[in-house]
C-alpha cells in the first residue's frame, strides 16, 4: 500500500516538471521577435499561469487515482502517504484566483506602460492599478462573503423506534434484512415528511473565493464551451475540406500574389488613416468600427498569404515541403473524426448523467470504470483525455469567436507572432474557465470521482451556495452550454465549409 502511494507523489512531481517544460516550448515558439530576450516578467507570469491551469485540468484524475491507492484501507484516513488533495486544491485555485485578477492585470499593466518612462515609474502605474482594483474586489467579497458567504444543506431526520435484539438469525434474508415483517424498523422509515430541515453553516473564506471565481469563470465556460466543443473538430474537418488540391503555377502565385499586395496596401492606407484620426482626438463610434474592420481584414489576409504559401511551395525543398502539408491536412482530418467522436460522447453524457432525471445511464461513468478494471491507471487516463478536451475546446471556442465580441477584443494567439499582452490575456482567460472545467467535469462524472476532495468542495459545498445553488439546482450552464452546441454545430453544417472573404466594410473619414 505504502509502495502504490509512493509511486503515486513520484508520477505527480514527474507529471509537473512535464508540464513546464511543455509550457516554456510553447511560449518561445509562440513569442513575437519584438518579445525576445526581453519581457522576462510577464513570460514568467505566462509560464506559471499555463502550468497552474494545466495541472488544475491533471489535478482531478489525481484526486480519483490518491481515492483507489486507499480503496483497501478501512477509511482513507488509514493512508499515511496519499496526497493531501483538499489542501492541494485549495492552494491551485486560490494561486489561480491570484493569477487571475492581481499578478496578471499588474503583467500587462507593466508590459503596456509608456516606454520612454523608467523602470520604476512603470512599476509605480501599475502597482497602483492593481492595488485600486485589489481594494475594490477585496471590499466586494468580503461584504459578500459577509452577508450570503453560507451553504444550506438540506438534511431529513431519521428515527426508528427500538426492539429486543432476536435470538435467533433464521428470520434475516436478503428480501427480508430488517427485523419486523411490515415496519422494516432498521430501515428508519418511521420518519415524518416534516422532519426534512434546512442545515445552515457558513462556509470557508477560500472555498467561497473559489465558489465565486468559479460562478465567473463558468459564464465563459458556458459561451466558449458550448462553441468549442463543436468547433474544434468540426474545424479541422472543414480545414481539411477546403485545403489546396494541387499546386498552382507561378503566374497564377504572381496574379494571386499582386491582388494580396493590392490588398495590403489599401489596409495600410487605411491604418495610417486611423492613426490620424487617433492623434487628432476624434476617437468616436465610427472610429473604433473601423478599428475593428481593419483588425479582422488584417487577420484574414494573413490566412490568405499562408494559403498562397502553402499552394505554391518555394525553394529547394518544395516537393517535401508540399508532401509535408499534405500529411498535415490527412492529420488534421483525423485529429477531426476523433475529437468529433469525443464531443458527440461528451454532450451525450451531458444529456443521459445530467440533464434527464433520474439519469438513464451513468455512461462514461461506467467506461472508467470498466477501463480501470482492464489495467489500474487506464480509466484514470482516459478521464484525464476527457477533462483535457474539454478545456481545449474552451480554447477552441475562444479563438473562434475571436474578434466577434461586443465588448472585448480577443487577442488571437499565432505561433511565432504572439505579444506578451496577448499572451496574458489568454491565459488569464484559460485560467479563469479552469476552475469551471473542473467542476463541469466532477459534476459530469461524480459517479466516478465519488469519495475524492474535488467532490466535498464542488459537490456539495458549491452546489450548495446561497444565492448560487440555483444555477446548479436548474442545471443553467450545461442547458446553455448543449445549446451552444447545437447552434455551432448547425452554424458549422451551413457555413463552415465556405471560405471567408474580407468584407471591407472600414470606412475612411473624408
């Protein structure tokens, strides 16, 4: 027993170490030239906030598989080497709520502050802006915290009255387990419906904090989500779909190439027309429309240029280079069927555990399980795909709707051209929808993860909030999240497959 625990910190160090590995390859290979050997704060901030997310996703099969290293024992506690999980959880997510909205705003804040002022100046500006927001969100919670910082569990009262112990077993079976054959008084039926009360305690400062970040996050989660988890696939179909068949000539690359630079040179006109206008301070609705226009016709001639270089490959290597995305596109197409298989699983599971009462299948629930009886750590492994797809399908979603928002501008993240501040802000925003991945996912599969750390706080503590239980109650997010869904997928079917053209619907003052 003691070996299995062992073995268990062993895999969870190993697993850390790689993830931020994993994490520094992404941020040098995503970094813009601009960004190199410099902006070393903020790639730290970028590094440490990808990782916490990372292994809060890796952090529930954790908990499951510290669960099955006791599964012998007479109770957990008779472990002495299993991972403190609830502790651990609580330092994640409390290092995430940080992360979120006091390290990361004071990064960018840092990173976007005026050049030409000192070091210290820009550490002054933005250490006062996060201090102003750190006051006003800590006045906000504790007032909160304060007046509804309470879980009401609703508890029913059972009793039983007493009888003379038998003399003899002869009258037990397994249809007949109480003593009696019509009051079945072991099983306390003798409870009145009034004994049903309401339970009321006040909750811990971080489990609310938690709570609260994650009644946040799940509002993204739910948008992002519910558009992701069909887009993400479906993506990589349509991509390969509309791939370049065959290689084009070179006067079709110059004729194809001369309207991109036509192209080019209107979108620069238009940017210098804009930067006019900023400095001249007439900064009005029409301004930030175009400012908008011009962004999105940026980011879709870029798609163009990439297409004309795949469709034309140049230099002394083009057959390898033409071979190479080739097996690109065939990979994707398969990357597509079988994240289409796993988001058809995913929003089934949603609807047979979760939205139909009582369930009618614990479903995946069961394929763990059943995997776990193959070999120990198999239906752990699979459960840890499934948590991991969903928060990249968040991602997915977040990318795709991009710069379609109302409000906010989502920076897109391109390897080998992402600025620091974008990085932040998309990870802050991955962060944020984290922590709501994983109470999704140990609501989703509390069949499976029963008994672990993640379910005494997200099962029962948060669902159980005053004055956020009914938004689990009703099952709000995950109806909003299979309805997004559903809308994307049918949006997909229509469009998806079309090529999007710029719209040059900027409109230059006269």
């Amino acid at each position: 027993m003691g070996d299995f625990n062992l073995a268990l910190v062993i895999v969870a160090v190993v697993v850390c170490v790689l993830v931020l590995l994993v994490n520094v390859y992404l941020l040098v290979n995503y970094q813009h030239p601009d960004d190199v050997n410099q902006a070393y704060f903020p790639k730290l901030v970028v590094v440490l906030g990808l990782s916490v997310a990372a292994i809060s996703i890796l952090m529930l099969p954790a908990d499951v598989a510290n669960r099955q290293a006791c599964q012998h024992a007479i109770y957990n506690g008779a472990c002495t080497l299993t991972l403190p999980m609830k502790a651990l959880w609580l330092v994640v997510y409390i290092a995430d709520a940080v992360l979120v909205f006091l390290v990361i705003p004071f990064a960018m804040f840092y990173y976007e502050g005026d050049q030409d002022k000192s070091i210290g100046k820009r550490l002054k500006s933005a250490l006062l802006w996060v201090l102003t927001s750190a006051v006003v969100c800590g006045l906000v919670l504790g007032i909160l915290y304060g007046l509804v910082g309470k879980v009401d569990f609703t508890v029913k009262h059972l009793s039983s009255s007493a009888s003379s112990f038998p003399s003899s077993w002869s009258t037990f079976s397994s249809s007949q387990p109480c003593i009696g054959s019509s009051n079945r008084l072991c099983d306390a039926y003798g409870a009145p419906a009034s004994s049903e009360t309401t339970w009321t305690m006040r909750t811990s400062f971080p489990e609310y904090l938690v709570a609260l970040a994650t009644i946040v996050g799940s509002v993204l989660f739910t948008i992002f989500g519910g558009v992701g988890i069909a887009c993400l696939p479906l993506g990589l179909i349509f991509s390969f779909i509309r791939r370049p068949k065959a290689v084009i000539t070179r006067s079709q690359y110059i004729k194809e190439a001369t309207e991109l630079g036509k192209k080019a040179k209107e979108l620069k006109k238009a940017i210098e027309a804009l930067h006019q206008e900023e400095r001249s301070g007439s900064k009005g609705r029409k301004w930030r429309k175009n400012v908008k226009s011009v962004e999105k016709e940026l980011f879709l001639l870029e798609d163009d240029m990439k297409a004309l270089e795949e469709m034309y490959p140049q230099g002394e290597q083009a057959e390898t280079l033409w071979a190479l995305t080739v097996l690109g596109y065939m990979g994707k197409l398969v990357l597509g069927v079988i994240g289409l298989i796993v988001s058809v699983a995913w929003v089934a599971h949603i609807v047979i555990y979760l939205l139909i009462t009582p369930p009618i299948s614990p479903f995946l629930n069961e394929v763990f399980i059943k995997l776990d009886s193959v070999w120990g750590l198999l239906g752990t492994a699979a459960f840890a795909f499934f948590c991991f797809y969903l928060l990249l399908a968040v991602i997915a979603g977040e990318m795709m709707l991009g710069l379609k928002l109302v409000f906010i501008t989502i920076h897109p993240m391109k390897w080998g051209g992402t600025l620091m501040n974008s990085f932040l802000f998309n990870v802050g925003l991955i962060l944020l929808c984290s922590i709501s991945v994983i109470q999704f996912c140990a609501t989703a599969f509390a069949y499976y993860s029963q008994a672990t750390a993640a379910q005494e706080i997200f099962g029962h503590t948060l669902q159980s909030l005053r004055g956020i239980k009914y938004l689990y109650k009703y099952n709000v997010f995950q109806y909003g999240f299979v309805f997004l869904a559903i809308i994307t997928l049918f949006c997909y079917a229509a469009f998806g497959w079309k090529k999007r053209k710029p719209s040059g619907r900027f409109q230059l003052s006269s």
